[in-house]
C-alpha cells in the first residue's frame, strides 16, 4: 500500500500542468463611490465579440482534453446509460376533453408531451426533440383556454430566457398567427378564448440577448389575432428595475391576480374585477413582508394564503369589494403547525 501511494504521489508530481489559454488583460478602472476598481478582464463580457468566442472555444478544448483521457469515463456513460434507461412518465391533466400526459421512452433528450382520448390510443401532441436539428430547443410551458380548444406554448432556444409563446388550435394543431417573441420570466393566463396575460422586458438590443441587463418586468395582455406591438400594457412599468411580476386568472375568469416581487420571500398582490370592464387594480397586500396568494373565490368572496401577521399561514377570506387587511376574517387560523394548502 505505501509502494501504491508512493506511485500516486509521484504521478502527481510529474502531472504536467494544464495548458490554459492566455487570457489577455486590458487596462479598464471603473470608479464606484470614489474608489477606483480595476477590471482588466471586462472584455470577456461581451460574448457576442469575437475574442470572446475564440477564448471560449480554447477554455472548452482543455477541458474535453482533460476528459476524454480519464479511463474509467466510458463505463460511468454505459453505467449510467442502463440506469437512465426505462419509461418515465409525468402526472396527467384533463384539458377540455382530452388528457394530456408527459412521457420519455428512456434516452430521449425531452419529455414528448401526448394526448388520448377516453380509452383510445396516445398520440403525440407535442414533441420538442423534433423543434430544432440539433435538439437545443426545448418546451418551456404550456396553457390550455378552460375549454381546451386553444394551447399557448412557450419554447426556450439554446437554453436562453428569452422565449417565443406559440398558439395553437388544439383540434388539429394548427399553428393560429400568434407567435410571440422575446417573452421572459413569464407565466401566461388565458381571458376566456379571446387572449391571454404574459409578463416581460423592452425588448434586448441586437446582439445583446444573453449578456443584456434586463429591468422593469411589466404585464401584458395580448389579444388573439392582432400583432404582438399592439398589446396592452396592464401592470408595471414604473421605476422599480428589479421587480418581478406574474399573473394568474381565477377559475371562474372573473378575477385577474397580480403578484409583484422583488425577492423570493414576500410579494404585493393585486386584483382587478375582469367582469366590471374598465376596473381598477386594486392593491390587497401593500407591501412585501409577507407572501401569498389567491387559492380560490365563490363570487365575490377571496381564498386568501399567506402569512401576514402568521408565520405558519393561515387562510383567510375577504370580498373582493372590500379588500383590505383589516377585513380579513381568518377562515383556518394558523397553529404552531405550517400550514400547506394544495389545489
């Protein structure tokens, strides 16, 4: 054993070190508050720059180097290969009157996502390993209208955030004209049939899509049928950069919530009465010290979880007339358990 470790050793030590390319340095100080910070390697942040792709295609030929020489390398891809291998399927949803299901039929890069009527036969509904030739387009998210009559798909090319949202006529897959482009961190949210909320940013300048700064998300509502330039700005807008904001319509499409955050942990919510045209948003939590967000309505009367003055949750109800805090009514107090609340 110590002839074994001496060997080892002794390898090490004679390792040659890896051949890293050269990374040029160049002399650029920025000032931050009176103190001046050098960056030499600022170049590198334009990845769209031809140095840039040089140096990542050297950094990337080390690195393959490297790993073609370990020998042990093949038997983790055949290994891992066999235990990858076997049919995994997602949860089913009924849209409209089909089921939809997700599944993989061992070693396909994505998931296809199929559909099958009563006891029929699956079909393909969508398959992303067929969206692009060289496999990097994927589904991001799809939404069906409460009929199921109408798809909204999100697609993500080269694993970017920036994505396009593809509406389709689920009867026969027919693409309708309402491709929409350069949508981020976005749900979406049908209104009926007649279109649907999505949030995102002003679109990146050319040649800055992945290394573009992206602030002030707004929401959007887009109409079937007319161009993407033309949808109505619904939320958001003013100066707050890094706020994110999402949208989600209740069952019955009377109420559209509106959540606003600027971190993980705590939201603003907002509602407006999709049945009153012309409605105002109405302001339900004010600030951001706790989270939360409508788990159903009967009519007028709001769902409410969050743990606003409760830090395990509780539920609350509240008309939508009426929305404020101080006439919240506690429908499940909350106890010295979390309270987890699934729909």
């Amino acid at each position: 054993m110590l002839a074994a470790g001496q060997a080892r050793a002794q390898a090490v030590a004679t390792t040659k070190p890896l051949p890293y390319p050269q990374t040029r340095k160049v002399d650029t100080v920025t000032t931050y508050f009176g103190t001046k910070v050098a960056d030499p390697y600022r170049w590198l942040e334009n990845d769209q720059a031809t140095d840039t792709k040089a140096w990542v295609q050297a950094e990337n030929k080390v690195t393959q180097d490297y790993l073609s020489k370990i020998p042990y390398r093949a038997a983790i891809r055949e290994r891992l290969t066999k235990l990858w291998n076997y049919e995994k399927y997602s949860a089913p949803t009924k849209e409209g009157k089909y089921t939809y299901f997700s599944k993989n039929t061992g070693l396909q890069s994505q998931y296809v996502l199929y559909r099958q009527l009563g006891t029929s036969a699956p079909e393909v509904f969508l398959d992303p390993n067929t969206f692009s030739k060289d496999g990097t387009t994927s589904l991001a998210g799809i939404e069906f209208t409460q009929d199921g009559s109408l798809a909204a798909y999100q697609i993500s090319e080269g694993g970017s955030d920036w994505r396009k949202v593809i509406v389709l006529k689920t009867s026969d897959k027919s693409i309708v004209g309402d491709t929409l482009k350069d949508v981020k961190f976005s749900g979406l949210a049908w209104k009926g049939n007649a279109g649907f909320y999505y949030s995102s940013y002003d679109k990146p300048k050319a040649g800055s899509q992945l290394a573009g700064k992206t602030q002030i998300h707004k929401l959007y509502y887009h109409q079937l049928g007319t161009p993407q330039s033309t949808d109505k700005l619904i939320f958001g807008g003013e100066k707050d950069p890094n706020r994110y904001i999402g949208a989600s319509v209740t069952e019955d499409e009377r109420f559209l919530v509106i959540s606003a955050a600027n971190t993980t942990t705590g939201n603003k919510l907002y509602l407006q009465d999709l049945s009153k045209p012309g409605s105002a948003i109405v302001n339900i939590v004010p600030d951001e010290k706790s989270q939360g967000y409508v788990v159903d309505n009967v009519g007028s009367k709001l769902y409410l979880y969050t743990n606003h003055n409760a830090p395990n949750f509780r539920l609350v109800t509240v008309d939508a007339a009426a929305p404020k805090q101080a006439n919240w009514k506690d429908l499940i107090a909350e106890t010295k358990n979390v309270l987890s609340v699934g729909t």
